[in-house]
C-alpha cells in the first residue's frame, strides 16, 4: 500500500496507527468510521486484518502483502513484491495458479478454494483462498486481488467432528440393540438404524411420539403412562413390551433410558435402548413349565412314598405323622424354589413357607424378625428343614406345646458373615433326646455338612436355643 502523500489533498495518507490514534488521544473529539476517507478506511482494514490481502497481476507477479500475508506464510511485503506468487506453491499444485489466472482474465472470480500453500520455512499451510478481477476506470482487468485464510486448525477440527461422526455412526448403526435419542421433553428425534430395520419405518413415521404405532395396542397405554412419569421425574427409565416388526410380528424387548444432563445440571437429552429378549423369555417360560413338571412328578413320588410308608408301617401313627410332614416341608421348598426358578428365596417368604403348620397353630407366639436377605436355594433347602424340624418339636415337646411358650427367630448378615438362630422360652423343661435321630440330624449335622456352618443346638432350662452361623458367600445369594 503506498504511504506517501495524497495527490489530491496534499495531506499525509492515514494507515491503520493514524485512525486508532486520532479517536483515542485524550484531547481529540470523537471521529466515527463516517469520518473517515474511504481511502484510509480500506488501508486500515488490510492492514489490520489477520487475513492475507494480496494483489498480483496477470502474470502472477505479487504488487501488494499485507502484514497478514507476511504473519500466514512468513515473507515480508519485500521479499514478495516483484516476486512470483508460485514461490508458495508446492510443485505438485502448480497448474492450480495457472487455472486460477485463467478464471480471472475471463473476469470470472474463484471462491474458496481450500488448497495448500508453503510457508517460508517450506511448511505447508491449509489456506481458503478467494481471487477476484481487479479492473481499472474502464473496465478493464489489469490484475487480481486474493484473499488466503488459514483453514488448518478448521479443517482439522472438521475432520475430527467426522471422524468422530463416523464412529458413532458405526457404533450405533451395528449394535444390537434398537437405540434412540429424545429431546428433554421425551420427543425422539434419532434412531439407530437397527431400530428402523426391524420396524420398517421411517424417520418421518417416528419423529416425536410416532414409536407408538410400532407397540403393542395391549401395552402402548402402559408404556406411555409409565415413560411420561419419567419425563416429568427425570428419572432412568426401564419396561418390557412387544414391538413389532416390519414382518407384522411381535417381539419383547427390555428397554431402557438414562437422562444426559447439561453442564448446568438440566436434563438436555434421553438416551434409550431396546434389547430383544424374545429368545430369553421363552427359555425362562420354557425353564418353568420344565421346573413346573418337575415338581408336580416329585409330589406324585411324594405322595406314593407316603401310601408306601403307610402300608410298611401299619398302626405306627406318630412315626407316619412325622413322615409325612418332613414330606410336606420337602415339597414346601420345592413349591417356593420352583416360583423362584430354582435361583434364591428371600427370608420371610422362606419361613412362612416352611413353618405355615406352626403359624396356624401358635399365631403371635412364634415370632420372626430380620433385615430382608435372599438366600441360596441350597441354603433354604437345609435351613427350611432345619426350621421346619425346630417347629414340629416345640409343638411336639417345648414352648408351643404349651400355653405361654414363645418361640423367637432372628437373622442377621454383619461381617461377610450371615447367622440364624431359634429361641423358645416359657415352655415346659426340655431335656436332650436319648439318641440323635434323624431330626437332630437335620436341625444340627445337615448344615454344618451342606453349608460349611457352625450350628448350636443347646437344651437350656427355658427351652430350646439354636444358632447356625456360616459365610454370608456359603449362603446369601448375590
């Protein structure tokens, strides 16, 4: 740009330093950008951009740099003017500047052309650069004006925003489960494409609350009413129902949502997904039924064990009545781990099972407390019988066999350690039996084998004390 005097006004030509310099002395009035001459106010804006401005003629020779040319590519205004713009372009682009000259003598103006260029130090730079005509009074094109940004950073930031797009993409799109995404509102506005593959639909049949004429009329008021509480709670979500497929059939799927919560705390998005379970709830219907006949055949077996018992004992009632209420706790257990498939049975439900028989008859004289646990189904195998053969005795013999008597149970898991124990007061005196049958088995030997415990099965002046005590891991379900 040249500085030196004005021809017309005879005044010095003001750069960029002189108009900052006139609004901000201290004793200067107040200038606006209005009163400034349009000369200076271009010379002030190349000078001071951090874009490169650079003129060049039609053969490509630079005749102006400005000082964001020389901070872009690292040449001062005169070491390129006079020089030939291709000192910046690499050699395998260099039919580009011959292009771009082209373009510009038949008037026509190149636009952001992302390209890359050499620094001083022979770097190469990632430009956008635009190129113009530049004409005289007549009209005529003497020259062109270029304007380079350096797109680096940006480019790179756009590769990474893709890259990073790709993967997601890759990630949801191949997962498998059905995947979406809801505003805070719970309005969905993406699905995987999992999720249209199995329906058959389109973005356009989904968009907001359109997932509902893929859910089951039997489930969708359900669904609805129990998805909207969380979004008015913002809390997780979870459920299971059919959805059908784009071959009009039904499949079960466990679903899910999370809330995605803003820097500031507030809920911004819902994520959720679909599992299909379909193949599992049929194992597990099929498990039951399996289970279920299982244990109707064992009951048969059990039945026919106390027809067989009857007629090997005849008139041997109380030892018959004994039999065949350990029979009836054994199928008590079983009835309880069937439901349970077979997998854990929680405390309370484990004794109410067991000592129903007792409960009838004792009511509020046989009480039961503890902290809600589950327990193995091996562990309520041996402590059901146990439990059950304590009961039939203090019915029998100790403190339910009379008025008065009481019986306490208590449980508790401290330590990594779990522990169960029975106490019966106000009953008759009771004294060890004169041989270890196959109750005292049960009630002391059984567990200690079965669940590697330690038992005490004490006869005391009040009545009958026992505890078992084991490693909550040998016992307590997970």
């Amino acid at each position: 740009m040249n500085r030196d005097n004005d021809s017309e006004s005879g005044q010095p030509d003001r750069g960029a330093g002189d108009i900052v310099g006139a609004q901000s002395g201290s004793d200067a009035p107040a200038r606006s950008l209005t009163d400034i001459a349009p000369e200076a106010l271009l010379a002030a804006i190349v000078e001071g951009t951090d874009d490169a401005i650079i003129s060049k003629t039609l053969d490509g020779i630079v005749t102006s740099w400005n000082p964001g040319a020389e901070r872009l590519f690292g040449y001062t205004a005169e070491e390129m003017v006079g020089q030939s713009m291709r000192k910046l372009i690499p050699e395998e682009r260099d039919t580009e500047e011959d292009a771009i000259l082209r373009q510009i003598a038949a008037g026509r103006r190149v636009s952001s052309l992302h390209t890359t260029r050499l620094r001083k130090t022979g770097a190469p730079v990632r430009v956008s650069v635009t190129v113009s005509p530049v004409r005289d009074a007549s009209g005529q094109i003497i020259g062109a004006s270029k304007i380079a940004r350096d797109v680096g950073a940006l480019e790179l930031a756009r590769q990474q925003l893709a890259e990073s797009e790709r993967r997601f993409k890759m990630l949801a799109d191949n997962m498998s489960q059905l995947a979406w995404i809801a505003d805070s509102q719970g309005s969905i506005f993406w699905y995987n494409q999992r999720w249209f593959d199995y329906t058959g639909t389109t973005m356009s049949d989904m968009e907001g609350w359109g997932w509902k004429s893929v859910h089951h009329p039997d489930h969708v008021d359900r669904v609805v009413a129990r998805i909207q509480k969380s979004w008015d709670s913002g809390e997780a979500w979870e459920d299971t129902f059919p959805l059908r497929g784009r071959d009009g059939r039904y499949r079960w799927y466990l679903s899910h949502a999370r809330p995605i919560h803003d820097a500031d705390g507030r809920i911004a998005y819902w994520f959720g997904t679909n599992t299909d379970i379909t193949e599992q709830r049929e194992q597990a219907e099929s498990i039951e039924r399996l289970l279920t006949e299982v244990n109707h055949r064992s009951r048969n077996m059990l039945t026919v064990i106390q027809s067989l018992a009857r007629r090997s004992a005849p008139g041997n009632d109380a030892f018959l009545k004994r039999f065949v209420r350990r029979l009836e706790a054994l199928a008590a257990n079983q009835d309880l781990l069937v439901q349970r498939s077979w997998t854990r049975v929680e405390m309370h439900e484990l004794i109410r099972a067991q000592l129903a028989f007792a409960l009838d008859i004792a009511g509020t004289r046989l009480e039961f407390d503890g902290p809600e646990i589950d327990i193995t189904a091996r562990g309520a195998e041996t402590l059901g019988m146990a439990l059950h053969e304590l009961a039939t005795n203090a019915l029998k013999y100790g403190a339910l066999s009379v008025d008065g008597g009481t019986v306490a149970i208590a449980w508790e898991e401290r330590g990594g350690r779990f522990r169960l124990t029975w106490h019966e007061s106000g009953g008759p005196k009771v004294a060890p039996p004169g041989r270890a049958g196959f109750g005292t088995s049960v009630i002391r030997d059984i567990p200690v084998t079965a669940l590697d415990a330690a038992t005490s099965y004490e006869f005391l002046p009040g009545g009958v004390s026992w505890s078992f005590e084991c490693k909550s891991a040998n016992v307590v379900a997970e």
